[in-house]
C-alpha cells in the first residue's frame, strides 16, 4: 500500500463536526460501464469513478452497509467515510455526499500512524457495531460507531508471523455472529479463513486460483460467502475477480463459483472490497477499488443486482 505522509497530515487537519465527522461533501462522479456475463447471477447496475472530493479523499479498503444507499468504508489512513450512494430507478448514478472521521483509539485519540493501515471490515446489522482489520500490526479491533473509540481487541496467535503487509485483508460476519477474518498471505493452494466463534477458533479455506489474493468479503442474505480478489503486475496491470461460496462441516467449500472475472483492459482498477444488502425483494452487491492515493488510479464504485 502507499500511503503518503502529506495525506495523514490533511486528515489532521480537516476540520470536524461535534460528532467527530467531517462537513458532507458532493463529490464529482463520471458514469462508467461494465459488461457482465448473459445470463449469470448479476446483473450490472451501474458505476462511476469518483475525483476525490478533498485530497484526503481515497484509499477505500472496506465496505459495510449502515442502511440501504449508505455505505461506511475504511481507509488505508485509519479513517471512515460515510457514503450515501445516489441509486434511481435501481441503479447507481453518483454519489450524493461523503463525510468522514478518524479511526480512534480506546483513550479516544487517532490511532499512530503504523498502526491504522485499515483493511477488512465487517458490521453487526442490529447493534451496528463495526469490527476493523489492520495490517503492519496484525489485528481486529471493535468499533461500537464510526468516529467512536476502539471498544476491542481481537488477535490470534498465528498472525504474528504474517509479514507486515500480508495480514487480514477480508472480514465477513455471518448469520451465527461469528466473524470471519481471511488472510492474503498464504504461499500454498488454499488461502486460511480464522472464524471467532462462541466455541473459539477455528477455520476454514478457500482454494487458490492462479496469482489472485482475497481483499474484501461480505455474507449475502443468499447464505454464500463472497470474495472480491485481485491480481496485480507491472506489465498487465491490476485484474479484478468475484467468487462466492458454501461450506458444509468441512474445512474446504462444498461449492464455488465464479461471478466476475474482468481483466486489465476493462478498467476496472484496484478492487478491494465488497458488501451486499436486501432492499425490496432484491440483493444488491457493491464494491469499491483503493486509488492508493495515486492520480493515475481511481476511486471506482460499482452496484450489480444478484439474480441467481
């Protein structure tokens, strides 16, 4: 990840509202498309690339839906965004305002830099508690809301061998509020799932498939758990994959399927996360890629429809 100093310094010194976020901003959107397969599972519904609304702007790692057309996203710099999607007649045609806050720590300070490199998130639908993974310091912390203090920490003990930037790039919540944190680090065929449960850990696997590593994962109300995945070299630039599955018992899926699968030439940039909700008899699924702070990439939202 890059993530330049002149970016924690902005976020300083952005100013605040009384609740710890940041004035709303409109952002400027442009519309994009994007061609799934005849007859699949999705449905395309829209997209757009966002220019940054502020320089602080970027870096989405995470998504979680607080409401539906209302996202919460984390950022590589520790911070949230509260996004509220404009979505007419069932589609995505731009972002109607952004606000933001940092990431505090239990005393209710912004947590040090090497310590706020946000990567996966998940949310609790009913208490509205949000769980946050870090890399470079290999953790899941607990939020009670956006803004709040750290109320939490959850850690296990193989994670302090990961390398500092191979962490916890996912995490999910399933229907058992059980929390599911995916590592990116795995060398092997399979990459490792860590579930929290009442009973304490355990885990599980997803197969790997070619040079593709997990970065975001949401449950829909389907029961499958969804992967959004990413490849990356200098010479083809970033690829962009979409899988889905179910487990039985067993460690190893019983099912896996392959929804998206868009390489370089789309455009698609650095995709790196993924949540789902249910809204009048149908399940939308919405992703969003991390500009790295960079101006040749871009901030890109993206809504699809699940049908099968």
């Amino acid at each position: 990840m890059i993530k330049p100093l002149v970016v924690a310094a902005l976020l300083a010194a952005a100013p605040a509202l009384a609740d710890g976020f940041t004035p709303p901003t409109a952002p400027k959107s442009r519309s994009m498309q994007l061609a799934t397969p005849a007859g699949g599972p999705l449905i395309f519904r829209g997209a757009v690339a966002i220019s940054p609304p502020e320089r602080w702007f970027g870096g989405l790692s995470g998504l979680a839906m607080e409401g539906p057309g209302v996202a919460i996203a984390i950022s590589d710099t520790g911070d949230w965004f509260r996004i509220a999607l404009q979505i007419e007649n069932g589609r995505l045609v731009g972002v109607e305002s952004i606000i933001a806050a940092r990431m505090l720590d239990a005393e209710g300070s912004p947590l040090p830099g090497g310590a706020r490199d946000a990567e996966g998130l998940a949310r609790d639908p009913e208490s509205g508690r949000l769980w946050v993974s870090y890399e470079g310091r290999h953790r899941i912390l607990a939020f009670d809301q956006p803004g709040g203090p750290t109320r939490a920490r959850i850690q296990h003990p193989e994670w302090a061998h990961f390398s500092k930037n191979r962490g916890i790039e996912a995490l999910a919540r399933d229907v058992d509020g059980q929390l599911w944190a995916i590592g990116e680090g795995d060398s092997g065929a399979v990459f490792t799932i860590w579930i929290d449960g009442r009973e304490g850990w355990k885990t599980k696997t997803i197969p790997r498939r070619g040079s593709y590593r997990p970065t975001g994962a949401d449950f829909g109300p389907d029961g499958w758990l969804y992967v959004t995945e990413r490849a990356f070299s200098v010479f083809r630039g970033f690829r962009f994959r979409l899988r889905r599955f179910r487990w039985g018992d067993g460690a190893a899926p019983l099912e896996e399927e392959t929804l998206l699968d868009f390489g370089a030439e789309t455009d698609i940039d650095n995709i790196e996360s993924v949540a789902l909700w249910r809204e009048a008899d149908r399940t939308y699924l919405f992703i969003a890629s991390d500009d790295n702070f960079l101006p040749i990439q871009r901030n890109i939202l993206a809504l699809f429809e699940v049908v099968g």
